[in-house]
C-alpha cells in the first residue's frame, strides 16, 4: 500500500529506510569516505537547466524505445547490476528481472548477485546484460561466461572500478555482516525491521549464488579483496573479450582517454560510471565528464551512463548529453527493499512518467530527437 502511494523515488527511498535492517538500508544507500561523490553525482544535475522548445507540436504519446547492446528496449533507461539483492527482499534479483521485462527495458546481472544465471535467464526473457568483476580465477571466469551464453544473456559489463574494495564507513560503524551478527545492537535494529527481519529468517540469503555457491558471504570486503585480482589490465581484458566473443562494454570509465583505449582494446560500449560513488571519493560526477567522453569516442560508439540518478529530467540530460541508455542502481533498489517486485516496477514507472513529461516539455518526442538536439537543449547554470 505505502508502495503505491509513493510519488517519486525519494518516497521509495523513505518507504526502503523503515522497511529494511539499519545495517541493509546502510549498504544500499551509501558511498564511499565522506559521501563527497555522493552528493555532487547528484547535485551535478541540479547545475544544469533545460532550455526547452515551444508549440513543438508533438502528439502523445511519446516514444520512449531505443537500442541497446542490439537490442530493442522501450525504456532509455535500465536496471543496473547490483550485488546481493536478496538481503534487500527476499524475492531480489528476481524481482528486479521481472520489473525490466515487465517494462520492456534492460535488466544487468551482477556477478555478486544472490540469484543463480540459469534462474534470471529463465524468467527474465528480455535483453539482459551480464556484470563481471575482474576475479583471479581465470577457470572461474570461463565457467561464468559459458552460464551467462546458456542463460540467453545478450552482452558482458566488466566492471573495472572495483580491483580494490570501497571504503563505505557506514558499513564499518554498523559490523555489517550477511547473515547479520547476534549483537544486542543487531538484534534491536531487526527488531525494529519486523517485516524484513521475518523475510530474512523464512528465506536467508546467505551465498553469492550467482558466481560460487560454496563462498559464505559473511564480509563481503574481505571475500572480495580475496577473490579479485588488482593486477588486472588492459592485456587481460583482452584475454577476456575474446573469450566472450559479443556486444561487450567496460564499466567504470571516467576518462576520454580510457575510453579511448578501452575501444581501440575491443569494448563495443563505454559504460560511463563511478559505482554508484560507493568506491574512490572525489571520482568526478559522471554526468559532468559523460561529453568528453562522447567527443572523445566520436558519434557512433555505444555509451552507456549511471549515477545519481532519481528524476527522468537526469535521464534526459543524460541523453541529451550523448547517452545512448541510463542505469539506474539506488532508484530501483529503493523500490526492492521498499517492496519487493512490485516496488520495482513500481520505482521503473515512477522515472518512466517523469521521463516522457521531461521530453514533452523539451519538445523532443523520440530518445533520437533527443540525443540529436541534446547539447543545445541543456545549459550549465549561469552560462
Ligand atoms: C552497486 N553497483 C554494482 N556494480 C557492479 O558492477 N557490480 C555490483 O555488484 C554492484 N553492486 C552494487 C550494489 C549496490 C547496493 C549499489 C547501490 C550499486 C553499482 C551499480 O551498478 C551502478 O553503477 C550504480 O548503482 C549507479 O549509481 P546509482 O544509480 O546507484 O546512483
């Protein structure tokens, strides 16, 4: 019911911080040191104004549907891969898949994700995209790949801003753990989550099922420190492209010249990120450095945006800026935690409505008109 009354996605987020574990709302809400990137990758968007065109004569309804990785989506805009949905509801990363295809749009997978790749491939049936960190064990990786190929997945996203672990404090301060800990202090703060607290114990979700289900993941800092290799570079990700062999992109670029050899290395799509702003603090807001990097891979290389995005006006500065497609990761997470699949879709409809209201002001009818017209539709304030 509070899902259906939420109005933007900041209500998800209200909805999200009663419903879910102190200690579980923490870890999808934060960034990394002293939350600098977090706040600037969205204030980014408030420096920056829409001057819109009048009587463009458009008639609604408007066509949201584009391309990505080769595939025909009718949303702009798609769910980013995040790990361990499963602690935010139990339905988790399938919930996420069923809300993309219920609305046509992308779905990402992460390699750190509570639900099993044969599992999402089977419900979710739509154009999906498949996330892998750079893990030490090439064997690993194989198998990985060969699951994502028999899972109907349509492109790999390496993430290449992850070789270290993010200092995310919030976590520290609350000893997050999943299971969580017996502490009186945990104890109190399930108590106080009753909903997501008898979710959790019916249905624990205590393995990263999706890359190894024999790894417990009780520190996900240190099982990741364990398991992924900071040594690699630009050398392996070719390794790793052929192995492949599809529509791949690099995600974590935040530098012309990076996108620049991550094309030239075989990347079909730059994927312009800062995770979220949950790993170096100070990383530029992505959207301030997004059309460098369009001038800088030319007009026709695929690029992908995420971060700090809550409004369909950020996903229309972003088009208009050179995005081909947005993801979101908090947004829908909000609505996950809030209320599981329905929450999703929910979060999904919510940036849907205020996208097509953004274009129809811009005077911009189709994502091709926008990205055409873009540049000279947006101002940086005061210039
Ligand atoms: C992430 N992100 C992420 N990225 C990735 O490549 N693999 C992963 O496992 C995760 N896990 C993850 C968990 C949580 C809780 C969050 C919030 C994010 C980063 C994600 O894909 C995306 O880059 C950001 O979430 C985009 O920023 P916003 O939309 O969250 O502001």
């Amino acid at each position: 019911r509070m899902v259906k009354n939420a109005i933007n996605i900041a209500d998800l987020r209200s909805i999200a911080k009663l419903r879910a574990h102190k200690m579980v709302f923490d870890y999808l809400d934060a960034g990394a040191d002293d939350e600098i990137s977090l706040r600037r990758g969205k204030d980014a968007y408030s420096e920056l104004e829409m001057h819109y065109h009048v009587l463009s004569g458009l008639q609604p309804p408007l066509d949201l549907s584009t391309k990505v990785f080769g595939c025909d989506v009718k949303l702009p805009f798609f769910a980013c891969p995040t790990a361990g949905n499963r602690m935010f509801h139990t339905e988790g990363e399938t919930a996420a898949a069923k809300a993309a295809e219920h609305h046509g749009t992308l779905y990402g997978l992460s390699s750190l994700a509570t639900t099993g790749i044969p599992e999402i491939g089977e419900i979710c049936k739509g154009p999906k995209v498949f996330q892998l960190y750079v893990w030490k064990d090439r064997e690993l990786v194989k198998d990985v790949l060969q699951k994502a190929k028999e899972g109907g997945f349509d492109a790999l996203a390496l993430t290449v801003d992850f070789t270290w672990y993010g200092n995310r404090e919030r976590d520290i301060r609350n000893g997050f753990t999943i299971p969580p800990n017996y502490t009186p202090k945990q104890v109190w703060e399930a108590i106080k989550a009753p909903a997501w607290s008898w979710d959790f114990l019916a249905n624990p979700a205590y393995n990263y099922a999706c890359i190894n289900t024999e790894v417990p993941a009780d520190s996900l800092a240190a099982f990741v420190n364990s398991q992924i290799n900071p040594a690699f570079d630009w050398k392996d990700a070719e390794w790793l492209l052929g192995e492949w062999g599809g529509p791949s992109a690099i995600k974590g670029v935040v530098r012309p010249d990076d996108a620049v050899l991550a094309k030239e290395t075989g990347f079909s799509t730059m994927w312009v990120s800062n995770h979220g702003a949950r790993q170096l603090e100070t990383s530029p807001a992505t959207i301030d450095v997004l059309p460098s990097i369009r001038e800088a891979v030319g007009p026709d290389t695929e690029i992908i945006l995420d971060g700090g995005v809550q409004r369909g006006t950020d996903i229309a500065k972003a088009l208009a800026l050179g995005a081909d497609a947005v993801g979101v990761g908090k947004p829908y997470l909000y609505g996950l935690a809030a209320g599981g699949s329905d929450g999703v879709i929910k979060a999904l409809e919510i940036l849907r409505v205020e996208l097509d209201r953004a274009m129809g002001l811009l005077g911009t009818g189709t994502v091709d008109d926008l990205k055409k017209r873009g540049p000279g539709l947006i101002k940086r304030r005061g210039a």
